[in-house]
C-alpha cells in the first residue's frame, strides 16, 4: 500500500541587512522594533551542531542541531533533513521524502516544512527530541563527549546506522548565541534572529539577521509572503539573497 505524504506547514524566511535593523552595538534597533504591534521579547539561543571532520551529515542533507534557550531547563535536540524544491514543485520534494522514510505513516514523530526564501524553496524534515538538565544554567551546552552520547542516543532511526557511527565520531561546529526577537505583525507571530558566526579567514563575527513568518496552506504563505517582502523592501530593509545560517557556522567552524 502507498503511503500518503507529509503535509507541510510553510515558514516565510527573508535576510535582513544588519546595518538598517542594528544598532552599533549589534542590538535591535529602535526602527526595528517598531514594526511589532505587542511588545516584543528577546530571547539568547545557544546553537551548535554535530558531524565529523568530513562533514558526512551535512554531505548527506543531514544535520544534528543541539539548542538551549535561556534559562530553560532542557535541551532540545534536532535532526533535520533538508530537500531541494525545484520549480515550487512541492509534491515532488515531499515524495522523495517519502520514499526515505518519511511519510503520513510518521505524522507523529517528524515535522514537514517547507521553507521560502528570497528566491528558493527547501522541503525540511525534522525530529525533534528534548533532553533535561536541570542541573545547569543560562545557555550552557553539553561538551564534545556528552554532545556524542547525546545526539546518536536520541537518533532517528531515518538516519540510519551510517548515520549513528558518523555522530559517535562527531565533532562540535559552533557554538553560536544567537538572539531571538519575538512579537507580532499583522497579528502573526513573527520572529527575528541575529547570528553572528565567526568567518575563520577574517576572524571576526558576520551578523546574520533572518526574519520570519509561519503559515499552514500555500495559499497562506503565498500572501503573507508577498505582504512581508513589501513591507522589508520599502523600509529598505531587505537583503536580496537567500539564508545560509548552516552552510556558514559547517565552513567557519
């Protein structure tokens, strides 16, 4: 029997230019924060991820994220697999996803998300687990040992056994501390992140500033997405290329 396919939510993701929406000391500006119709709140997020020298995961479309919020008694861990979107043919993404593994008979157990940029679509697949460690405090992540035992522990059987050696040979790419601004606009949530991964040529950090929207149908997304680059485009805020927050922190770290 054919299983049917994961339906997807939609995330709006759009870059903006640091310098329009930072202050110099790489705040949110006032401008910004204008632009929310609640107060908004900011949250640290520490971020790293898990794969060996030759980065076999992330060859593979794979990645093993571990993240810890401020102040929040656990970890939360995610592996994502992520799948090219040609032509907005979404259907096609989700159906080579399905034939991985990743179908309507794990409703459950992964999320399917289609991510759109400035220009592409990316299908993302992910399993999320959360480990307690009530024991430490702030944005503390485990060191490189626990971080091993941590994410092939708690792997999903998609990732296969190749998968679980590669991690039990893992090495950390980051940490990175983010900072997530949370409010809403046109009475959706709405969430801006700032990322400052340090470029090893030039040894100092880039800030990336990525905003975004979530939407449940194409056609949701379709009109939030025309109403936010509208909105980014005539603050001048928009930055005209697509995010690649992962492919930086994997070649810089």
């Amino acid at each position: 029997m054919e299983l049917p396919n994961l339906v997807p939510d939609f995330e709006i993701k759009f870059l903006l230019e640091p310098a329009e929406v930072l202050d110099t000391d790489h705040d949110f500006n006032d401008e910004l924060l204008s632009m929310f119709e609640t107060p908004p709140t900011v949250t640290k997020i520490n971020v790293m991820f898990m794969d060996t020298n030759k980065k076999t995961l992330y060859q593979a479309r794979w990645s093993a994220r571990i993240r810890r919020k401020e102040g929040r008694p656990e970890m939360e861990l995610t592996y994502k697999k992520r799948y090219a979107i040609e032509a907005e043919d979404i259907d096609a993404a989700l159906t080579e996803a399905s034939c991985d593994g990743f179908n309507g008979f794990h409703d459950n157990e992964y999320d399917a998300q289609v991510e759109w940029g400035y220009k592409k679509m990316t299908l993302s697949i992910s399993d999320k687990k959360k480990v307690s460690d009530p024991g430490s405090g702030g944005t503390s992540l485990p060191d490189v040992e626990s971080a091993r035992s941590m994410v092939v522990g708690n792997a999903p059987d998609t990732l296969g056994n190749w998968g679980k050696n590669a991690l039990r040979k893992a090495r950390v790419y980051g940490p990175i501390l983010t900072t997530r601004l949370t409010g809403t606009w046109k009475g959706l949530k709405l969430t801006v992140e700032v990322w400052p991964i340090v470029i090893s040529a030039e040894h100092k950090p880039e800030y990336i500033v990525e905003v975004s929207v979530k939407a449940d149908t194409i056609s949701e997304a379709e009109d939030v997405r025309r109403a936010l680059k509208d909105m980014l485009s005539g603050r001048g805020w928009l930055c005209p290329r697509d995010a690649l927050k992962t492919r930086l922190v994997m070649d810089n770290y």
